[in-house]
C-alpha cells in the first residue's frame, strides 16, 4: 500500500505510481457500448470501475477529461437492423437512451457529449489516409487494410507471440469476430461498398463509397476529442483480444508517440460461475435485478465490491449479502448523524482515520472492498459510541463531512 495512487498497468503487467502527463490534469479513454443491443450487468460493472477511477481521481483533485463513444456502426448493428427492418437510428436510439437512463440510476458519471463512430466518419477517413500515406494501410479493391507486420511492437499489449505470424498474406474484413481469438493477419480500416443497394450504409469520402471498420472508429474519436496521447486507458478484459492493440498500432503508427501510459482492464461477471453468453440464455440486464427489489445502489456496490481485475460470480446468495451489508452501513451513518452526546477521547483516532484509511486502500489500484471494510469498521465503532452518548455534536458533522466526501467516490449513500 501506499500514500500515492498506485495502479496496475497491463501492458508492464505491474503496478505504478500514477503520473500523468500534464500536472493536475488526467485524459481518460473508456471504451462505450456498441449499441445494437442492450448492455447487460458485466457491462455496467466494467463501466462502475471506471467510473470509481474517474471519481477517486477527482477526489485526490485531478481535472479529468474523459471520452467515451457510441460503436453504432457495424457489421452487427447494420445486420441486426436489416433483420427487424427498421432504420439503425431506429435501433440504436433506444439502446442509447437506456444506457444514458441506467448510468443515471447507477450513479455512472457520464460526459456531456457521447460521440458515435457515425459522427466521425471524416476523421476516420483522415487517419486511414495517413495511414495509407505512412506505408502502415493499403488498398485492396474497396477496401483498406492495416499491415501489422509494418508496425513495430504489433500485439504488445496483449504480449502476442508474432513467431506464430503466417508468411502467407491474409486479409481479415469483419468488424469484428467471435470469442477470444487473434486474427493473424492484416485488419480492415474501410469497408468499400460493393454493390449499388441504396439501402446499404454508406459515405462518400475521398477514400471512394463505404464506412469506416470498427478498428478505426475508436482511434478517430479518441484523436478528435482526446488528441493522440491520453493518460489511461481503459474497457473490459474482453478488449485484450484485438480491441486494444489494435487502436495501440493504429494511434502510434501515425504519432511516432506512446499513446496511453496506463492500461485497465476489468474481469467478466460470470452466473453461477458461467460467463453470460445468449447462447446459454444467462444474461441479466440491470432491469432484471431491479424487478427483483434490489436498488440501484445494492447493484452499484455488488459490482464495485470486489476487486476489478477479478472475476465477479453473480448469484443471488452474494447479491443478498451485499444487500444488507450496504444497507447496515446506510444505518450506521444515519445514526451518527443523530447527534446527541458528549465528545469521548477515541473520537479523535477514530475520525482522523476515515479518509486515510480509505485512500490507504483506494490508492493500491482501488481496492474497494479493502476501503469499505475499513470505513465500515470504523464507521461501526462510532456508532457505538454514539448510542453510548459519547459522540457530541461537533464530532457528529466532522463524520458526516468525511463520509460525505467519501460517498463522492463510492456512491452508495
């Protein structure tokens, strides 16, 4: 543990004392939701982590610029709605408002503006042109491929082994592929249209007919709101898989720049110690926990508890567990607030240690559960002394006051 904020890093696989690049000033890229489809319960976890990162760095007085976007155009969007025949905007829309409702009721801070991949085409096109420019992108037909065996370091992140790389040229023209896989070899930046379908989504651009692929749409909204270089970046494990080393080589193949100096990323949810997959019809939505009498807050404290980089079994024993232990704790604060005794001599110790305690832990990669089990320790010590009649009035709101300033970060009160 530590007195400064300390967070593991993926791609050095240890931990490090947070630095950013700017003093007192933190950019933070977290990976949105593709908004074909509902987000279920492991999404909202990985988006409640970062949401504490972002928090517990304002809280040690960081200015954080944060971007996130809306995936609205890809291969499962534009099929999804093809199928159900209706327009994407049609099918995206609702999937947007649900997000931007269930981040409400969970307490995610949200930024102001949410870009979608569909309101950068230019800037995509942009970085695919350098590209091409570069040597790192070239044409094939319609379509624009990356080459990773042009950039230097291709796979770091993931620590991809490139000896497997096979000498034969093979393109990979999906957005994206299914389970956790590399595509060893070339990806797709543009996808050229084809046919003359008018219904078919599309852009005129310099680059010819087409839309941007999913492994450019992130890199052109994090170099138009966020620049080339950002301070951390985060999403869920998942994005280890292609995802993430794909924005690396992308970003830095065009900026000759580190492109983040700090990588998070979060675990699965698993139910009943199997991941959710539709196939085995056991995914939860946030609404289903809600129909069964939980609050937003028991969710939001299930899913912040345990540690981020661990997977996360949801069942109902747990979520009953967690249930009443955050309610008690919501107890024991609503009763120091009821000032009405003496000052006692352990107050002081006591007091002293709430927010030091908690930034003890908070500052070791966010250690949550380790935070709330020592405010809730002590949290319950002075309870006791205020039924006892020993916490007088001043020492009530100077609890109240730190938990308060604590609670801006947990937001569980």
């Amino acid at each position: 543990m530590t007195d400064r904020l300390c967070l593991k890093d993926t791609m050095t696989d240890r931990k490090k004392i947070f630095k950013p690049r700017k003093k007192g000033k933190v950019r933070l890229f977290t990976c949105g939701p593709s908004i074909y489809n509902f987000p279920h319960i492991g999404n909202y976890r990985t988006y409640i982590y970062e949401d504490i990162l972002q928090r517990y760095l304002e809280y040690l007085g960081y200015t954080v610029d944060r971007g996130i976007n809306f995936t609205d155009v890809e291969d499962k969007s534009i099929r999804e709605a093809r199928d159900k025949k209706i327009t994407l905007q049609e099918l995206t829309q609702p999937v947007a408002d649900r997000f931007y409702d269930d981040c409400k009721l969970l307490q995610i801070k949200m930024p102001e503006c949410i870009p979608r991949a569909s309101t950068t085409i230019d800037q995509a096109v942009y970085l695919i042109e350098l590209l091409i420019e570069k040597g790192f992108a070239y044409r094939h037909g319609k379509n624009v491929y990356f080459d990773p065996l042009k950039f230097k370091g291709f796979g770091k992140l993931y620590g991809l082994d490139m000896s497997r790389w096979p000498p034969q040229k093979i393109r990979f023209h999906k957005d994206t592929y299914p389970g956790q896989r590399w595509n060893l070899g070339d990806f797709i930046l543009w996808m050229g249209r084809q046919g003359n379908d008018e219904n078919e989504i599309y852009w005129r651009t310099s680059l010819g007919d087409g839309r941007p692929s999913w492994n450019i749409q992130d890199p052109a909204v994090i170099t138009q709101y966020l620049g080339y270089q950002v301070d951390i970046s985060c999403g869920g494990v998942d994005n280890l898989y292609r995802h993430h080393d794909y924005n690396i080589a992308v970003i830095e193949a065009i900026s000759g720049k580190q492109f983040a100096g700090y990588w998070l990323h979060g675990e699965h949810v698993l139910v009943d110690g199997i991941k959710m997959s539709k196939s085995r019809k056991n995914v939860v939505y946030l609404q289903d926990l809600l129909e069964k009498g939980y609050e937003p807050y028991h969710i939001r404290f299930y899913l912040a508890y345990e540690h981020y980089r661990k997977k996360l079994n949801l069942n109902e024993k747990e979520l009953q567990l967690a249930r009443g232990k955050v309610d008690t704790f919501r107890e024991l604060v609503g009763r120091i607030s009821q000032d009405n005794g003496q000052s006692d001599n352990q107050t002081a110790s006591l007091i002293s240690g709430l927010t030091s305690g908690f930034e003890k832990f908070m500052n070791d990669d966010l250690d949550v559960k380790g935070a709330f089990e020592d405010l809730y320790k002590t949290i319950s010590k002075l309870a006791k002394l205020q039924i006892s009649g020993r916490l007088g009035k001043a020492e009530s709101k100077h609890v109240i006051e730190q938990i308060e300033k604590i609670d801006s970060v947990l937001q569980i009160l």
